[in-house]
C-alpha cells in the first residue's frame, strides 16, 4: 500500500532571481499563467507599469530577455483581439 505523507519544515533560503527562474521554468502553462495573474495582483495592477521601467530603464537587461518580454507583450495583444 503507498501512502502520500506531507512533511512541512521551516528553512530560510536565499531567493535569487536565478531560484525564482528555476522555479518558474519548471510549472507547468497554467502555473506560468497563474504566476503572473499573481504578479499582477501583487503590483495592484500595475505590473505593465513595472515591466515598462524594466524594458526601457534597466542596463543589465539581456537582450535575449528584452527580446522575450517583446514576444510575450505581442502574444498578449495578439491574444486579446
């Protein structure tokens, strides 16, 4: 017989924002989507606001990065026609 046992500990880690990267990259599309719908509520509506300074203001942006924000802001518009 298997059995499913929840163990809850307390640990402090160092969230980077390469652990955030690791954790994002490994849920699933509607994790993802949840995630940002989360981001969303947190910036109280303004994470385009935010994303905005990020993409025009930020020096150690990659462009690969930049590059992928252009692509998701694009898909968004496309998705709400």
């Amino acid at each position: 017989m298997n059995m499913n046992i929840v163990i809850n500990e307390k640990r402090t880690i160092e969230v980077t924002p390469e652990v955030l990267a690791e954790i994002f990259w490994n849920m699933d599309n509607d994790e993802q989507a949840q995630f940002f719908h989360c981001l969303s509520v947190k910036a109280d509506g303004k994470l385009d606001e935010q994303m905005e300074i990020v993409a025009l203001n930020t020096d150690s942006l990659s462009q690969k990065a930049l590059l992928a924000m252009a692509q998701i802001g694009y898909n968004a518009i496309e998705r709400m026609k």
